[in-house]
C-alpha cells in the first residue's frame, strides 16, 4: 500500500529541512493535535495518537539533503515513511511524504483512511516550518 502526500513548499533551505527531519525530536511539532504520547529513544521515536496503538519509527536512511525515511521498529507492520527533499532556490524547497507499507487487503483497508489523513496532517504542518 503507498500513500503520497501533497508536495508543500517551505521558505527555507533544503539542508535546513534535510537537518530538521534528522532530528528525531523534531517530529513532535509535526504530530497531529491528538498525539497523546511522543518520546524519543536515541534513533528512533515512539508516538501515541488518541485511539490508535502507539508506533515506534526508526530513522533507516538518509540521503543528504534531499531525502530522509523512517521505517516500522516491528516487522509486525513493515512500513517506510520517506521524507522527499528539493530544492528549489537557495532558501526554498518542496517537500514530499510517501508512505509505503505491506499490509494484507483487510489490514490495508482499514488503515488507508487514517494513515492519509495522518499524512495529510504531517504534510500541512510542514508546510508552516
């Protein structure tokens, strides 16, 4: 299953964004208003959103300045969530969320509403980095 969101424009430099996203602390200010729990554990993060099962990410790989991908801790669920980086001047760039998981047709079904909206979430605070 592959989720892509908007492609947003951030007034800022691609290495600037490329720094931020490899901050895993930095994730918190792009968590949707009902996070419940954030917590960061060297690399990687764990989150809670009210009603859903917590999910810890890990940073799996990093391309610099144009691409940053988290990937599922547990191999129960394994997903990637990759942060696109381009620059467009030198204090401007487009950035882009593609989620891809492997889930089976029951589990894609349920999940695909709310991992866009988390997606959707995700891209729109980006967006006012």
């Amino acid at each position: 299953m592959n989720i892509e969101g908007n492609t947003v424009t951030v007034n800022k430099a691609a290495n600037e964004v490329f720094d931020f996203f490899t901050k895993l602390e930095n994730y918190q200010q792009l968590m949707p208003e009902n996070t419940e729990k954030f917590e960061v554990d060297g690399e990687s993060f764990i989150f809670g959103l009210k009603g859903m099962p917590e999910i810890r990410l890990v940073l799996k790989d990093k391309t610099e300045f144009t691409n940053v991908t988290l990937g599922a801790a547990s191999s129960k669920l394994p997903f990637t969530l990759a942060s696109d980086i381009k620059e467009i001047a030198a204090d401007q760039c487009e950035v882009s969320l593609k989620f891809a998981g492997d889930f089976n047709p029951m589990m894609a079904m349920m999940v695909k509403k709310p991992l866009t909206k988390f997606i959707d979430t995700l891209t729109e605070n980006i967006a006012k980095l």
